[in-house]
C-alpha cells in the first residue's frame, strides 16, 4: 500500500525535533507541503535542511511560542500563504511530559501546561477548520500521551491536560465528520527523543544512550523504545486517503505499553 498526501499540505506544531520532525520527514516524503513550528529558528532550519536532504522537498520552518494566540495566528496566516492558501492537515505534537505531585504543581504550572498543550491544539484548530469543512477534506492528529487514558499517580499536570485533548478528539470528530473532516488521537508510550536524551545528560550516569534506554524499556512488552519513524508511520496512515474510515479514535503506539487499550 503506498500512502500519497500529494497536492494535501500539512502543519505540524513541537515540528523540529523528535516525533515532530520524524512526521514532517514522512509527509514530505509522501509529496505533502509542510510547515513546522517551533521556538526556536535554527533548529527548525536545520530539520528543514535535513528533510530536504533526504526526501528532495523543501518545507517551510516558522518559528513560534505556541502558547502565544497572536503568534498561532500569525504563523497559519503565513503557513497557509506559502502552501497554496489551504491548510489539508494539523498535526498538534506540541508539548512537553511535565510530571509530580499534585501539590507541587503550581497555578502557573497548571496554566502554562493547559496553554501548551490543550488551549494552543484549540486554538490552531479553530484556524484550520473552517477550511477542511468548506473543501469537504480534512484531517486532525492530536498528539497526546497513555496517561490520558491510564493516569498514574504524580503525573501532573500532563495527565489532565492529555485527557482534556483526548476528550476534545472525540467530541470534535463528532461534530465535523459530516464533513469528511476527521479527527484522531495517537497515544505516545516511551519513544525516543531530545527530552530523553537531556534527562540522560542531566543523570551524569556512566552509561551510553542506548544503555540508558535499554533499562527503563524494561516495562515495555516489545522490550524497547520506540523510534520516532514508527510514531511517524501511523500519523502517515491517518493523514492519507487510507485511513479515510478512521475518526475518532485513539490509537496507542506504545510497543503495549498502556493497560488500557
């Protein structure tokens, strides 16, 4: 099965690195326009140059605090113009795992967490949707986390803020699927990236990167982390006319990780 995105155009949100960047490098190479966001510009420079390198397709590397609504709105404007006026695909991959007590997290944590990764995945929705409905063609990918679905013990805020997003994909997929929009969650488990490689710099243990992995994989029934490609692989299948049955739904990529399924 070969799975086209030609003449569709994608934003992906948290774009320059990781799972991010590993999605940006599958849509392209499926012959999508792409757009990343991020913070920060050099590094969305250098995803770009790498994705180029390797699919021959330049993407488009816009720089923005997703938290800030003017900023969100000022990137779409400029993402949309450079991808031909419309806007196919909203990948919402922004997001970082803050965990702890729930005492140790503060008003402003709480409010910093839900701006991030609930109010920021809302408000680029609002921007894209009117588009998808008008042109009968859409699709919506929020990023989110197992523990929306199987929150655990000192996992605030991510937990609430995930479960909120997951809540929103199956009210939302609700409403627009009349309109051939469709609108799916997919569950991160423990899959490789710069947040794990800083918490391994950061342990100052004597082991190397893949060590590092190898013991906390030990919960894992596969056995491993998963690599960015294969979270990027399922974002494909759903952006495509393949997964054009599919709404609504949150699907784990997390080697079995997550007791609930």
């Amino acid at each position: 099965m070969q799975l086209n995105l030609t003449n569709r155009s994608a934003i992906i949100t948290g774009g320059s690195l990781g799972i991010g960047r590993a999605i940006a490098h599958a849509y392209a190479g499926a012959g999508a326009e792409v757009t990343i966001l991020a913070r920060r510009q050099e590094v969305l420079d250098e995803a770009a140059a790498e994705v180029k390198a390797a699919t021959g397709k330049a993407i488009h590397p816009i720089a923005c605090d997703v938290r800030d609504p003017a900023q969100i709105k000022s990137a779409y404007a400029k993402a949309s113009e450079a991808m031909g006026g419309h806007v196919d695909v909203v990948v919402n991959n922004a997001g970082t795992s803050r965990t702890g007590p729930f005492m140790d997290a503060t008003e402003e944590i709480w409010a910093e967490d839900m701006d991030l990764k609930f109010h920021a995945a809302v408000r680029l929705i609002r921007l894209a949707l009117p588009g998808m409905r008008e042109r009968k063609w859409g699709r919506i990918i929020n990023v989110l986390n197992i523990g929306a679905r199987a929150p655990r013990a000192n996992g605030m805020p991510t937990v609430v803020s995930r479960a909120a997003g997951l809540a929103m994909t199956k009210a939302l997929a609700g409403e627009v699927a009349a309109d051939n929009v469709l609108v799916n969650a997919m569950m991160v488990g423990l899959i490789k990236s710069d947040q794990h490689e800083q918490r391994h710099k950061a342990s100052g243990e004597n082991v190397s990167l893949e060590e590092f992995y190898a013991r906390l994989a030990g919960n894992i029934p596969l056995g491993r982390y998963g690599e960015p490609e294969e979270f990027a692989n399922m974002a494909l299948f759903l952006a495509s006319d393949a997964g054009s049955y599919i709404t609504g739904v949150a699907i784990n990529v997390d080697g079995g990780l997550s007791p609930v399924p």
